[in-house]
C-alpha cells in the first residue's frame, strides 16, 4: 500500500520512496494502517463505504482479437462497446461445449470481412485519441474518411458524428459529391453542385470519372443554360464604343502585332477585354440553385427525359 504523508509514529514502520518533489510517500503492508495513535492527523485506510468504480477511469482490461483481411489486431472491449454492432455481439449467449469464444485470443478472432485492415486501423487511431482527451487536435486528413466508412458501418455513433464535420471540410465539392453519395447525406448534394455549376473552369476528366453521368450532364445543362454568352454580334459599317467592343483606337504611334508581328506605324488597336457585348452573362443563382435542389430532390425531370403523349 502506499501512505501519503503519514505522521512518523506510522512512518516508522514503513519504507521511504524517493521521489523529486521531496513529499512524503511510504510503501507498506495493509497491518500498518491500522494505527490510531492520532486519528485526527490520518484516517485508518479501510474503507466505511462500499468501493465504487469511477465512472470515465476504471477501464475494462479485456481485449478483443479481430482480424481483417491478414491483419490482426487486438483492441480494448470497452473501445468496441461503443459501437452498435459489437455491443449487440457481445451480449449474444455463449455456445455450449469447449469451444474458444470468438474474439477470446488471437487464436480464435472476430473475422470481419468487406472492410480493410488499413480503414479499421484509421478507425482505431481516430478511437484511441479521441478517448484521452476531449480538446485533442483535429486527427490528419488521410484518417477521416476511412476512419468515418467504419464508423458508419460498425455504427460507432459518437465518433461518426464527430467524424463528419471534419469530412466536410477536408473534401472538395466533387468528392463531397462522392462521398455524399456513399453515406446518403443528401443535404451535400445541392451546395456541391451549385457550386460545380456556377465555378469558372470546367471539369477536369478525373473530375467527370468520379461523378456519376447524370451529375456531369446536369453540371453541363446548368451552366449551358446559366452562363450563356452575349447575343449582340457586332454590325458591318456600324460604330460601337470601346467599352462595348473592347477595342482602344490608337490615332498615332508605332507598335509590333502580338498576333502576327508586323511592325505598325501610325493606327492600332489595343484590346481590353470582351467589353460589354461580348462579356459572359451572370449566372441566374436563385434559379440555378432552385433547379439544381429540385433535381437532387428527384422533382425535376429533365426536358430529353419527359415522353410525349
């Protein structure tokens, strides 16, 4: 046992630890508490009430062995009763006869399959910090979304709602598309498309592999339909200003075409820009993102989609 402090009559009877700070710590056998030369300076160490178990800090030292694909692990239960699917597993009745418990040894281990052996240690790695401290840092990227698929999946319910919010900000708006469409989280859908819709460049080929057909058809509808370029087509013989055009007139001077290169003396044009009869039209982005809702929604159907009578 170990006595913290106690007054020397007790001390005496005791072994000294060393320790830095220079506190008094004694190690002796449980006869020695009883002493009771002066109860008010050290109460007698058996207990007047029955022990109870602390509630976040008696943890269960049973071990699990599971093995995915060839890798085994062995894994705390009180780490696995947080999960749905292992709580109901462990409180299924026990076989009759000799047989080894599944899980009792590395020997005998819960065989999962349809999962990989690299998303469960991301699983655990995420579990096993997140368990030590609650203000622990945001866990590394690579661990979220691998991590978040057994969460799902195992019904670990805590760690999927923590999980989640750090996936949404560690993907892009295609994979959030992807990864929206894995876990059913439909209110990701309209947003990431929106955005896919209404953003200056295009999908890159990866991009359009990893998005469904339908998805890259109705990007490509939207902003046909919502980003449409100025119909004004300029008229021969017809004067147009420089912010319509675009175009500067120079009266005089010298200068070398960008295009063709032939030095010119006297009249040139310089350009500034599409002007205003040529400039790309805003998108509309109310009705973009009414349309795009009511398609994730299944409400809207496309016009080549809707048959004749």
């Amino acid at each position: 046992m170990l006595f913290l402090n106690p007054p020397s009559n007790a001390a005496n009877k005791m072994s000294p630890l060393n320790n830095q700070s220079g506190s008094a710590v004694f190690i002796g056998k449980a006869s020695d508490a009883d002493y009771d030369d002066n109860p008010r300076e050290i109460a007698s160490t058996k207990p007047s009430a029955p022990i109870m178990r602390h509630p976040e800090f008696f943890f269960d030292n049973t071990l699990i062995a599971i093995q995915i694909e060839n890798t085994l692990f062995n894994v705390h239960k009180y780490q696995l009763t947080k999960s749905e699917v292992f709580s109901e597993m462990f409180k299924m009745p026990k076989l009759k006869g000799d047989e080894p418990e599944e899980g009792s040894s590395p020997e005998h281990p819960i065989v999962i399959h349809g999962a990989a052996a690299s998303d469960f240690a991301a699983l655990l790695k995420v579990l096993y910090a997140s368990h030590f401290s609650s203000n622990q840092p945001a866990p590394e990227a690579s661990l979220v979304i691998p991590a978040f698929r057994l969460a799902n999946l195992l019904g670990f319910s805590e760690l999927r709602t923590y999980l989640l919010p750090l996936a949404e900000n560690n993907l892009d708006d295609v994979d959030k598309i992807v990864f929206a469409r894995e876990f059913d989280i439909k209110e990701w859908l309209a947003p990431a498309l929106t955005r896919l819709c209404k953003r200056d460049t295009v999908l890159s080929t990866e991009e359009a592999r990893k998005l469904q057909v339908d998805s890259v058809l109705l990007i490509w509808r939207m902003r046909e339909q919502h980003r449409t370029h100025a119909s004004i087509t300029p008229d021969s013989g017809v004067t147009y200003c420089q912010n319509c055009t675009g175009w500067k007139y120079h009266g005089c001077g010298t200068c070398k075409c960008n295009h063709c290169h032939v030095q010119v003396r006297d009249h040139y044009m310089t350009y500034s820009g599409p002007g205003n009869m040529g400039a790309e039209t805003n998108t509309y982005d109310t009705a973009l993102e009414a349309e795009v809702k009511q398609w994730v929604e299944g409400t809207c159907v496309p016009e080549d989609e809707i048959i004749g009578d």
